[in-house]
C-alpha cells in the first residue's frame, strides 16, 4: 500500500481487534492491514474537522447543502480481560510528497 489512510490505534490496544468504518465490520488482510501499531487502509478516509463560521452560518440559515464526508473508524478489543471500544479515531492522510521548490 503505498497511498495508506493510518488509523493509529490507542496505546493499551492488543489483537485481536474488530475494526469498523462508519460501523460497518472490516476484515484484516481485505479492508486493512496492521502497520506497526496503526490500522492501514487503502482506500480514502475522511475526519471532517471543526466547523468554521462560515459552514455553522450555511447551517443555521439552511444554505446550501453542508454535508461533508466524516468517516468515523472504531476498534474493539481487550485489556486485562474486558472489552474496550474505541470510537471516532484519528486519521492519517497519506503523504502528499514534498513541497514543490519555491
């Protein structure tokens, strides 16, 4: 995988996992894999961030659509024997190489 979406998992974070997109169930080796202490995937990830004053306006007068891509990725798994749920974790574009010379 060259161009890779990184989803860095929480530090207690131990296989096995079950890894969701927007709740929908992922499948290592198909949908991602495990790279190092992160969750690698192929395909593109979006993380909406905060909303500036000009979309909360659109929103409050209804102006034009402002719906955005936000993909929320969750991970289960185990520490000590109980289950943990990790929700809406951060996501890692790829990188878009180096900066063109001024």
């Amino acid at each position: 995988m060259s161009d890779r979406w990184l989803v860095p998992l929480p530090p207690a974070a131990k296989p096995p996992y079950r890894v969701f997109v927007n709740g929908v169930p992922q499948t290592e080796g198909e949908d991602y894999r495990l790279e190092g202490h992160a969750l690698a995937f192929a395909r593109p990830l979006v993380k909406e961030g905060r909303l500036g004053v000009g979309r909360w306006t659109l929103m409050f007068f209804n102006i034009m659509g402002t719906y955005r891509r936000n993909d929320s990725v969750d991970v289960e798994y185990t520490v000590g024997g109980r289950p943990r749920v990790a929700v809406g974790l951060d996501i890692v574009a790829p990188d878009t190489g180096p900066e063109p010379p001024a």
